[in-house]
C-alpha cells in the first residue's frame, strides 16, 4: 500500500484501439520496432511534454529507452521555461529501470547530461551498470533489491534524496504491470489512438504478471475525457476504497 509521503505517480501512455502500445518482440529480451510505437499523434507528444513539465522527474524501462531515440528531457526552450514558472528546474531529472543491470553505453539516454539520470537496479545488476555510472558524474547507479527493484524504496528515495515530489513513468508494459501491483499509481493519462495492432506478441498497457482474479484489478475512475481528431484523451484518478 502506497504511503502520503511517496511522491504523486503518473502513468502517461498512448495506446492503440485494442491496448496495444508497441509491435511484437522477437523475444523477451528484445526491444521492439521502435517504428511501430510511433502511431499517436503530434498532440499527443506535446500532451507528453505538458505532463513532464509538471513533474520532477522521469521514469522509464530500460527495454523502452533502448528502443527508440528519446532522452526522457523536458523538450524545447519553450516547455523548460514553462517549469520555472511553475517553480521546477528547467530540466527533470531521469530514472531508467533495469533489474539486470545490462544498459547499453550506446543508448540514446546515456548521451545528453542535461540533467541527473539515476540507473535503478538490483544487486547484482549493480555491478554490470557501473562501466556505464563511471564514465561521468551525471549518471549513477543504485541498487533497490537483490532480485528486482523495489518500487516503493525507489520512490522513497527519491523523494528523500532529490526532492521529487511528483513523476512520470512512461513504459514499458511491464513497469506498468509492476507499479499497479504495488498499488503506486495516482494518476493515469491515456491517448487513445484509431488503430488496431492485433496479435499476442505485442506490448500492452500493463504486461508482466497482472492481476489473478477480479478483487486484484486496478480501481481508476475518469475524471477528463476528449476527442480530438479521432483520438481519445483520457484522464484517470485512483478509486478511494469504498
């Protein structure tokens, strides 16, 4: 159960009209076609840079971050005065998750020290992270549990130790999966978009282990909802237990 002292979480993702938001992976170590996660439209990726504007901090999969060319920054001149009106940074500091430890130096992320960037992981993945923490003052590791990152001591760090107060998870699927179990999200933004992928082998909103049986669902009540040239713009809140 999620305390008042974690910071306030939000999901922000786009999804296709059957709950799609990625192509199919050759395996479960490979990320997908970065070309099929591409299918939402220009306002949907300013939505995104509205919503980062407002939060402390970014989060993102590993696997997600390795599959396309995204720094996880606040965007242009425009959206970095934006947050110093509302009182932020100009840029928001960054979170890429990998329990195993196994980042690519190469990866897009990895390049642009415009702000801190924290690799979350394990114990032993602690270890296989360090060649790529070590090679600058801007990146560091930390381990959040032996066997997978511990979300909840994540975000209690976090706030403790750079002051996030409010944060974005972006995907993939699985980190979804892992922040609903724990009963971490707040907030859920959703772009639903006019296009159907099909298939058992793409990505989902929300992969991993998911709920077991009913009593174990995510409750989430809609509080905004537009359309805007045949795209749906949803805003969800967690349900209060009854």
């Amino acid at each position: 159960m999620k305390t008042a002292s974690l910071p306030w979480l939000v999901i922000n993702m786009a999804i296709t009209a059957d709950g799609k938001i990625c192509g199919p992976r050759a395996s479960t170590n490979t990320p997908p076609d970065a070309r099929m996660a591409r299918f939402s439209s220009a306002a949907d990726h300013r939505r995104l840079l509205r919503i980062r504007s407002t939060c402390d901090a970014v989060i993102s999969g590993r696997k997600t971050v390795e599959a396309d060319r995204v720094d996880l920054g606040p965007g242009s001149t425009y959206w970095q005065q934006r947050r110093v009106r509302q009182g932020l940074s100009p840029f928001n500091k960054r979170i890429v998750i990998s329990s195993s430890g196994n980042i690519q130096p190469t990866c897009h992320v990895y390049q642009y020290p415009f702000s801190p960037l924290l690799i979350a992981t394990t114990d032993a993945g602690l270890e296989r992270s360090r060649p790529v923490a070590q090679t600058t003052d801007w990146i560091q590791a930390h381990s959040f549990g032996k066997n997978h990152v511990n979300l909840h001591t994540l975000l209690a760090w976090l706030g403790a130790h750079w002051q996030v107060r409010r944060v974005v998870a972006e995907g993939g699927g699985e980190l979804n999966d892992a922040l609903f179990r724990d009963g971490l999200v707040d907030e859920l933004f959703l772009t639903v978009c006019p296009i159907i992928f099909g298939g058992t082998t793409h990505g989902t909103l929300a992969d991993g282990m998911g709920a077991s049986n009913l009593g174990e669902a995510y409750g989430l009540r809609c509080v905004e909802h537009q359309t805007r040239n045949g795209e749906q713009f949803l805003r969800f809140l967690k349900s209060r237990p009854a």
